[in-house]
C-alpha cells in the first residue's frame, strides 16, 4: 500500500474522472445519492489514512 500515490489531488481527479465516466455511461443514475456519499466518505478516508503514514 505504500506505493500508492499520497498526494490527494491524484486522488480527487481520479474521483472527478470515474464520476465523469459514470455520468456519460448513465451508471450514476442507478445510483442512489447515498450510495456516492457513501463512495466519496470511504475514499476521503482512505486519503486521511495515506496521508498520516
């Protein structure tokens, strides 16, 4: 896991880009609103837990 990149803006345009994707799929709208938050909460956290290594 350390060879992960740390910096979180990698880490936010791979959000920006999957979320993009999703949208011109039209996956995002099987998607119930909660389930993002819950997406986007887990990778923050991730991010928080990469940074204080």
């Amino acid at each position: 896991m350390k060879k992960l990149n740390k910096n979180p803006w990698v880490w936010a345009m791979a959000v920006v880009v999957l979320g993009y994707i999703f949208m011109e799929k039209g996956i995002m709208e099987q998607f119930p609103i909660y389930v993002s938050a819950l997406i986007v909460a887990k990778l923050i956290e991730i991010i928080n837990k990469l940074n204080k290594d």
